[in-house]
C-alpha cells in the first residue's frame, strides 16, 4: 500500500476539526514566516470593522462599507498575496478599539504600518494622527502642519485615502468654520465619532 492510500485511511478513521486545523495553519504560517499581512474582524458600534496588520504594525482599517474579503483583496494587490485571516494576530488591535467605542481609550498605543502612503499623503496623516481625543482642525491647518498650507484639496485627498481611519482620526480634520467635511464612511459616522470624543455638542 502506497503513503497515500495510508494517509487517506487515517483521515477517514479520524474525524479532523476544521477550526483546530485552520488555527495550527495560520499558527505555521505565521512562525515560518509566510503570512505577510493578518487581518480579522471587529464588532463595533458602528459596524463590522476589518483590521490588517504586517509584522511591522496596523496597515489597515476597513470601515462597516468595505467588505472583509475586499479589505483583504485589496491588501493582497498591493502588499502581498500572503494574506491571511488571523484573528490571535490582531487581538491587541481589536483591545484597543474596544476600549476606544467604550470611551475609556483615548490614545492608541499600536505600531502603525505607513507603507500604503507616500510624500505629502503620508505626512498628512502623520500630523493627523497627532491631533489630541476630543479636538478637531481644520484642513488648512492639517494642510499647513504637513508643510503647505496652500495643499487644502490634496491634504483633503489624502484623509479621503486614509487607510487607516479611526486609529489615524481623519474624523477630526473639518472645514474651516466646523462643517463637517468629507469622511470615508459617511458624514453620520464621522459625527458620532465626534461625538463620542466630545468634539460635538
């Protein structure tokens, strides 16, 4: 009998747990070194998220718009096709966001993953990240604090290609005089994120 017809037979007598079997794969993946980019799902107040994260920190944060399959397409373009559901990888994230919707995180403390921005876009959201739980600017001024207060539209363009919202807050950048701007998922979310931080009344 040839080591197939062995192994099939082992297969039929035992019953294999697909859950167990998934978890030791993505646990070998991981530790021999070929998953590039982890990401799982979080539940939260405004919906499904879906977070990635690469040995080097969080790349990306999915908003309840963007399916988790085309978070996970899309990172496999433009990262690596070693894309991967590993839940375990992102459990520090998803603590974070967690304690950040129950209003009791107000500063994320995680490794960040820049490598989907570039040149002023990256800048941008550099500054951005620095704007305190509960204050807001404007795009001027985020336009300006990224070297070119001239650069409203592109400093604009580059919170509308956050690929990290929440954790990188774009929700705190708003016109000048308070309107609310743009947001990537929806003028009702960025409010209630204002909300939540105390940034509107």
């Amino acid at each position: 009998m040839n080591g197939n017809g062995e192994l099939e037979r082992a297969l039929r007598s035992r019953p294999v747990d697909a859950a167990k079997a998934m978890t030791r794969f993505r646990e070998r993946a991981a530790s021999e070194g070929l998953l590039d980019v982890a990401y799982a799902t979080v539940d939260s107040p405004l919906g499904t998220l879906t977070v990635a994260a690469t040995p080097r920190g969080l790349v990306a944060l999915g908003l309840p718009n963007r399916a988790p399959e085309d978070v996970a397409q899309d990172l496999a373009s433009r990262i690596s096709p070693r894309v991967l559901e590993a839940p375990a990888r992102l459990d520090p994230v998803r603590r974070e966001l967690d304690l950040y919707f129950a209003g009791e995180l107000h500063d994320f403390d995680l490794p960040l993953d820049w490598q989907l921005s570039r040149g002023f876009r990256l800048e941008v959201l550099r500054q951005t990240v620095r704007i305190p739980y509960g204050s807001t600017l404007s795009y001027k001024q985020i336009a300006a604090r990224a070297g070119s207060e001239r650069a409203v539209r592109a400093a604009g363009s580059a919170l509308g290609a956050n690929p990290i919202p929440i954790v990188v807050p774009c929700h705190r950048v708003l016109r000048t005089g308070g309107a609310l701007g743009g947001y990537g998922g929806g003028l009702p979310m960025k409010e209630s994120l204002l909300r939540l931080e105390g940034a509107l009344d």
